[in-house]
C-alpha cells in the first residue's frame, strides 16, 4: 500500500513539473486613444479606446500571430463624417522561428501586401522576483525600453506631414516560466525565458492579456505567411516612404486635422 501511494506521489510530482512547449494563446488588446482634432465637432465621434482579439500559436520552435476577425468587424477602421482612420497592423501575419532566429512578417499598406523579412530582435529585460497568476499560471515580472526611430505622420489642414522622431517605448511583461517558449504578442517574441501572458506596452497606452490558454494546436499550421512582395526590413522602409509620399501628393486637401499618437 505504501509502496502504491509513493508510486501515485511521483508520478503526481512529475505531472506537476510538466512544461507545456505548444499551444494556443487568445488575448485581448486594449488601446487607449489620444485625438488631436482641428474641428471640434470631430472629437465626440472619436473613441476613446478599442479591443480587438488576436490568436498566437506556437510550437517546435516556432510562432504564428494573427487576427481573430469579429462576427460583425468594421474591418479595423475607425470612420465618421469626413474622416477614416485604419489602424496600422491590425491584419499583420507575424511569424517568428526561434531555432534560425528569423521572423517573417505579412503586412499590408495601401491596399498592398508585403512580405518581410527581419531576425529575432533582442530587447534588454530586466528580470524582477514579482508574480502573480495569469489563467492558472504563475508569472513573473519583467520590463523594459525600447527606443528606436520611427516615423510621425500627420494630417493638418488637408495636407499629410510625416517626419522621423525618436520614440521611446516603456514595457511591462509578465511571462510563464512553466511555458518555456520565447513567444508573445505582436513584435514582443524572442527574448524571454518563458510565454508572455500579458504585456503593458506606455503605462497602459496599449494592453495586451491572455484570455485563453490551450495545449491543443495544429502544428502543421504554424509555418511562414504567403502572399506578397517579399523584401527586408530595410526594402520596405523605402517603399513605405515612397507609398506615404504618393499619398500627400494624391491628398485632394480638406481642412480637417485629425492627430493619433
């Protein structure tokens, strides 16, 4: 009887230190807005935040992050009177390979498709010792900066101004050691030791959290995006720059300002 009861104890233990290395991810993005608005009847047609729902699979080695569409989407557009506004990145395909270090991104831009390429970018964590629970996982607490250039683009008075700025990005990460992938939303993958379950991106400007966890994935699916003009990172910077520009040139004009930040 003894020796039943020990037997059940390991194999419980054992049970217990299993590590989930594949699986399906849910989360739910909340997005704060800050509107600059030229014509004051603008404003109170503008929403102050957003949710979407996004899935990440992954799995021997490897990522897959896309949109979940709602039933009834507006197709990730913010519109009203004389105004639309499509929100960059919403229908992105990113797949990340841990093993090779690539990454692979499906974006599109004006109605065009593009594929391209990139490596894992590191970011400098800072481990912290503070956790808490995340859909029966504990996760620990790591942060960041990321600070990079980007561009700034604007309307003001019918005329499309763009200009490069420096942009710093405060993160917060709470990450699942017991998931020993280095996955997570959108671009965050590929430098912590475990799955991001939620992730606070500018002091809650953007959230990211887990709202379903599943060991269950079709593995055969994770693999890279097709469609599209395949180029690197560099490439596509051109050809967003040449796309942006022919956009202020074809602007018809108008005298309304609308500013997201």
């Amino acid at each position: 009887m003894k020796k039943i009861l020990l037997a059940a104890l390991l194999l419980s233990a054992v049970a217990s230190q299993a590590q989930m290395k594949e699986g399906k991810v849910v989360y739910e993005r909340t997005m704060q807005f800050q509107f600059r608005a030229s014509n004051p009847e603008i404003a109170p047609q503008l929403p102050p935040s957003r949710k979407d729902h996004f899935e990440l699979t992954f799995g021997n080695s490897q990522s897959l992050w896309q949109n979940i569409p709602a039933a009834e989407g507006d197709g990730g557009t913010i519109s009203g009177p004389g105004f639309v506004f499509r929100m960059a990145g919403q229908n992105d395909v990113i797949h990340f390979n841990f093993g090779s270090g690539k990454r692979l991104d499906q974006r599109e831009m004006f109605d065009r498709e593009f594929l391209v390429e990139d490596s894992v970018r590191k970011l400098p964590w800072k481990l912290t010792e503070e956790t808490k629970e995340i859909l029966g996982q504990k996760v620990r607490k790591a942060t960041a900066q990321r600070i990079e250039e980007r561009p700034r683009v604007s309307m003001v008075n019918g005329e499309m101004k763009r200009e490069m700025a420096m942009d710093t990005t405060a993160l917060v990460a709470w990450f699942a050691t017991s998931i020993p992938v280095p996955a997570g939303p959108q671009e965050f993958g590929g430098s912590l030791p475990g799955l991001i379950l939620e992730l606070d991106v500018n002091n809650g400007r953007t959230i990211y959290k887990a709202i379903e966890l599943s060991p269950k994935v079709n593995l055969s699916a994770i693999k890279e995006p097709k469609g599209g003009k395949r180029m690197t990172a560099a490439e596509f910077s051109k050809e967003r720059d040449a796309l942006l520009e022919e956009m202020r040139k074809n602007n018809p004009g108008g005298n309304r300002t609308i500013r997201i930040n």
